[in-house]
C-alpha cells in the first residue's frame, strides 16, 4: 500500500501565442517552459490527485486549477496588457470507479480561452489506472496542441517526481491542434511501481 500524487497538466511551451483573428496587433502569454515540471505554476489546466491506496475506496481527493489568461495588445507601438481572465474551473471533471480492486479515475478538459468568443476548446478524455501498489496507466485521446505532462510522486517511498508522459509542440503554428478533427492523438502509456522504464 502507498501514499501518492498524480499531476495530469496542459500548458503553453511559448513566451506568447497570437490571438486568432488579430495576430498582428494582440497575443496572449505564453507559460514560457519546455519541459515536464513537477514544481511549475505556470499551466493552462491542472488536474491533481492525492490517493491513498490503504483505503478501501483509494481515498481519492482531486484538485482542479485554471492559469489565467493574459492578452497583450499593440498600442502605439508597443505592447500592453489590456485583459486578464481565468476560465471557470467547470471544464475539468473527473470521477472514479474501482474494478477488480483497481482504481480508475476519468479525467475530462474542455477549457476554452476566456478571451476569445469562439476560441476552439482545450480537449482531452482520459482514463488513469492505479493498482495498490502505486503502478499509473494513462489512457486516452488528446488534442494536439498544446503541451500535455502526466507525473507520479510516490510520498510513501519517498520517490518521484517522475514524468509519466509529456507530449510538447515545437511551434506556436501548431495551435490548429486545438481542433480535434485535425489533430487528435491516442494515449496508452503506463510506469509501474519500482522501475524508471514504461510498462
């Protein structure tokens, strides 16, 4: 039995990205990091889970957050801040079920930003698995865009963080994997208890 915490985030990789209908004269910032961070406070959308696998039901307590969203605009000239807004937290779900004494946790994203009427969504379905011993499978269909990062700390044996999964843009041009008809990607990755490798 084991003591741990899941980290299933989305974020920007770029210092900005431009604003779909006016790209030359308004953006919005960026999260400015290119990797997997367990530490970071900078992301679009955060789903945590804290388990307990002692308990019968798993002891399963989920966090749900929102960065907020800031646009620049060009004005005489130079850029500045002209709004800031943070999306309501009602677009992450999760519930869970056990099976066969295995935890399965649904997570659901439909986040849009809060700045732009018919901005396409921030879309992912997936399933996490967890066994007693701490083993995590993650498991589901994604948009392509933008950063994804999936990470396990084990507190009871003191390990961790680790990224289970992460999948980055290389350019801001990517954006149109926000519009799952043109970009969607399946997920099947797992990491057991006691290795470094995938399953």
């Amino acid at each position: 039995m084991t003591k741990l915490e899941l980290r299933l985030r989305t974020f920007l990789p770029f210092k900005y990205v431009e604003h779909p209908i006016h790209p030359k004269t308004s953006r919005f910032h960026g999260d400015t990091r290119k990797e997997a961070d367990w530490n970071s406070t900078k992301y679009r959308t955060s789903q945590s889970f804290s388990i307990d696998t002692s308990k019968a039901n798993y002891g399963v307590k989920g966090t749900a957050k929102v960065g907020q969203t800031i646009q620049e605009d060009l004005v005489k000239g130079k850029w500045k801040v002209t709004k800031k807004e943070t999306a309501s937290e009602s677009g992450l779900q999760y519930n869970t079920n056990i099976l066969d004494d295995v935890l399965y946790i649904n997570c659901k994203c439909a986040m849009k930003n809060p700045l732009v009427k018919l901005a396409p969504a921030i879309d992912y379905t997936f399933v996490i698995k967890v066994t007693r011993t701490g083993s995590v499978r993650i498991k589901g269909q994604r948009d392509g865009f933008p950063a994804y990062e999936f990470m396990r700390k084990i507190y009871s044996m003191k390990k961790g963080p680790e990224v289970i999964y992460s999948a980055v843009p290389e350019s801001p041009k990517e954006i149109g994997g926000l519009y799952p008809f043109l970009n969607s990607e399946w997920v099947d990755v797992g990491r057991s208890y006691d290795s470094s490798k995938n399953n």
